[in-house]
C-alpha cells in the first residue's frame, strides 16, 4: 500500500442555485451500501444524468440506497443480474449516457461541490483535451496515489517492486516512481500520462475515437488501459487539483480480498501484454511475469493463511469467488419508475 501525503487543498466552490454541468455520471456499483446514498446525494445538484449500474448487488443494501432518488428525472438505474465486472458495467452505463461528458465515478466517492462543473469546463478548454481526473483523497486528507501517476511500465514496475525508486535523487530519468502523489500538489490543472477509474471524466468525441474500456479486464487496470489508449490516438490526459474527491478506497471489495488481488494481478498481466510485449525484450517480459505471479501467490497465501480457521468451520466454498461470473441476463434498466429488460445500444 502506498502511503498518502497530505496536500494543500484547491477548495471548489458551486452555489446552490447553480446549474448542473452537461455530465452523465457512470457509477458501478457492488455493495457499496450507505455510502452509495451519500455518493448520490452529492452528485445530483452537480450532474444533469446520474447512471447507476448495479453489479448483482445484496438486493437489501442496494434497494435501500437507491429508494429515494428512482422517481427523480435526472437518475437512471440499471440492475446487472449478474457481477459482469467493471469495465463491462462502464459501458453499460455509457450506452445509457446522454450528455457530451462522461464521468466515470466509484460508488465510495464524494465529491465536493462544484468539482463536476470543474472538471467539465478543464475538460472542454481545448479540443485535445479528451480525458481529466479529479484530486483524490482519503479520509484522513491524504491524497491517494493512482490519481496522478506515470504509466507503470515493466521497468518502472521493477524499479518499485525492487525498491530501487530511491535512487531517483541521484538518476531521476532512469529511477522515477510511476506514483506522482509524493510530489508537490500543482497549481493548476497539468498534463499526466494516466489517472485514476475511481473519478475520471472522458470527453464524448474522445471516447468514440478511442473506443469503450475493454471488458477483458474485469476489475483493475482497465482504467490504466484506456489511458494508454487515449495517449496512443493523440488526446490529453489532464489532472485537475482543484477537482476534489474524497474517496472511501475499498467500501465494495473489503470482504473479497483474493478475488480482487487474482482479477487485480490478471489485469496486470492483460495490460502488460497488451502494450508492451512488443517494446521489451521477451527475457525481462517472462520475468515481469513471473513477478506478478509470484506477487499474487504472496498476497493469496496471507490471505488464506488467516481465512483458515473460518473455511475450516464453514466450508471452503467460498474459494469460488475467484472464479469469473457468467452474464446470462440481460440487464434491468429503471428511469423514473419504469422499466425495461435491456439498455439501447
């Protein structure tokens, strides 16, 4: 886990009677209880769409989220029979999405007043401008890493995994950390080479250049992708600082550590494939992988280290979590109170 700094905070600003910004907000959704209902409560005056995927959810903790904003005009909810994964719940929610912006955002996220409206007008200063993220911080007012960081290539992955970062000082081209959060806070919005899924708003024209996240990835890494995918076709990626977030990291996976860490570590596994396997030597690509499977080995023997003593009272049933939902419904859309077995393509 990689340790927060805390930063001077760019405050936003929006007043009550100001008009929501031109933004459909994506959220998917899995268990994310009560702090769904604090998520939406934020957003609404800030949005003029407010997507909800629900990915299969406790019908219990979902339902009592989301009663009181189905009859408002401006919420949509799309109930997933199934756990189709991130991605694959993105791009639900993106077929339902009728504005110019589309603002990607994690269920355990709040936003301060006026950082939609923000990242809307840094999104559409200038045409090349196709992506931008908002300032993310824990609880405690640390500012996590992944909302601002370089690309982790298989050498800077390295350079982390073998603590070799803190000979940057002395060599910082060839040791820098992909994790830009323990730099100073910028002044204003500064172009990075990727962002974070959990708050990134995506440019309409941008994402049809481009194309949809891709559902390969079920959880983790997909975010990483498309922006590798915007760099490749010419868009910028902006970070915003001014665009605060305070985001409640893992309310949905808490219980569901090695299912996760596994679709986390194969994400990985996709992402280098996908875009490096053609830029490094097949030698060091054999190891990147080999790392990342000796990482998840590691993670995953704690974890069932400390899960024994339950799995030995209750069975070990729960070892199917791992394995991969299968889609075999189509998903249930719900606008103010109607409904419908399918989302417009």
């Amino acid at each position: 886990m990689v340790a927060g700094v805390r930063q001077p905070v760019h405050e936003t600003r929006q007043s009550s009677d100001a008009e929501p910004a031109a933004a459909s907000v994506v959220i998917v959704n899995f268990n994310a209880g009560d702090v769904l209902r604090e998520c939406l409560e934020a957003l609404l005056p800030q949005a003029r769409q407010v997507v909800v995927v629900d990915n299969a959810s406790e019908p219990t903790g979902f339902e009592a989220a989301v009663a009181p904003f189905l009859d408002h005009p401006r919420v949509v909810v799309i109930r997933s029979p199934n756990n189709v994964g991130f991605s694959a719940g993105c791009n639900l929610g993106i077929a339902a999405a009728t504005e110019p912006t589309i603002l990607l955002l994690n269920p355990d996220s709040i936003v301060d007043p006026g950082a939609v409206s923000r990242l809307c007008e840094v999104l559409h200063s200038r045409p090349t401008v196709g992506m931008v993220g908002g300032f993310l911080v824990s609880p405690d007012g640390t500012e996590q890493g992944g909302g601002r960081r370089a690309v982790p290539t298989p050498w800077r992955s390295a350079v982390r995994g073998f603590g070799l970062s803190r000979l940057a000082r002395r060599w910082p081209r060839l040791f820098d950390d992909f994790y830009l959060h323990l730099q100073p806070l910028p002044p204003g919005p500064v172009a990075v080479e990727a962002i974070s899924g959990a708050c990134m708003a995506v440019r309409r024209q941008a994402l049809d250049d481009v194309g949809l996240l891709d559902e390969g990835y079920f959880l983790h890494c997909e975010d990483l992708d498309l922006c590798m995918r915007f760099r490749q076709r010419g868009w910028e990626i902006l970070f915003v600082p001014d665009a605060r977030v305070l985001h409640h990291k893992g309310v949905c996976s808490h219980d569901r550590r090695l299912f996760v860490e596994w679709h986390k570590h194969r994400g990985m596994m996709r992402f280098y494939r996908t875009h490096f396997r053609h830029q490094y030597p097949a030698g060091l690509m054999t190891l990147v992988r080999l790392g990342v499977c000796a990482r998840f080995a590691g993670i995953a023997a704690t974890i069932t280290a400390r899960r024994i003593p339950a799995w030995c009272r209750g069975g070990i049933g729960r070892l199917a979590a791992v394995v991969r939902p299968r889609r075999t419904q189509a998903p249930t859309v719900m606008t103010r109170g109607v409904t419908s077995s399918s989302v417009a393509s």
